[in-house]
C-alpha cells in the first residue's frame, strides 16, 4: 500500500479483542490508527483527527453504528470520508446504502479482506 503512512483511519468497536486486532492489522501497515469503543464520542473525534477512512461496528453498546454514519456523512465538513461498517450480522448490507456507509466487512473477517477494503476506500 502506497502512502499508507498519511492516512489516518478512526475505528470505533466496543469489542476490545476486535478493536486491537484491526488496530494492530492496520498499524502494521504504516496507518495512522486512533481508536475508540465508545461512540458517544465518534463525531468529536472525526472533526479533530480528520481521519481519511473511519472503521465502525454497528452494534455499539451505546451508540448504533448507523446513527455514527449518518452524522458523518450529513455534516458538509466530513460527509466526503468513506466509511466501512463491520458487523457480523449479513443482512446488514440490507441497511447501509440508506446511512451513507461506504462498505461492509463481516465478522469474522480475514487480514486480507480487511486490508482490501481499506485500499479501496482510500484509493476511491
């Protein structure tokens, strides 16, 4: 991945396994990773981080991953950031065209699925 280092990509997953894994795939691979397992705090964090790519689960324990992606997407100031929805539930892809999300990855998802995702995100 080219330039992989400028690109700073926010994941917000309430499961701390899950969360340390994609945080570490993506490390590896020179990405700028910040973090959170709360969502309550999501939209702060993109308009400080300015994150070219934010990674969410849709299940959040306080926050519908969803709600996240609509707010992202209906601010002018940040609707152009892809955002790449996880979840381990298929017909999920039944509800994200609606709320702007970019993508999908289920769970449980491969290194290389993942990283694929993220590329093509970033290279849209």
């Amino acid at each position: 991945m080219k330039n992989s280092k400028k690109h700073k990509i926010l994941v917000i997953e309430d499961d701390a396994d899950v969360l340390a894994t994609i945080e570490s795939i993506l490390t590896v691979k020179g990405f700028d990773v910040y973090t959170s397992s709360t969502g309550l705090d999501a939209m702060s964090l993109v308009e400080e981080k300015k994150p070219s790519l934010v990674i969410t689960d849709i299940f959040l324990g306080d926050v519908d991953g969803r709600i996240i992606c609509q707010s992202i997407k209906n601010n002018p100031q940040t609707s152009h950031i892809p955002i790449i929805i996880i979840s381990g539930k298929p017909e999920i892809y039944n509800t994200i065209q609606h709320v702007g999300a970019n993508d999908v990855v289920l769970k449980p998802f491969n290194h290389e699925t993942l990283l694929q995702r993220v590329e093509r995100q970033l290279c849209a």
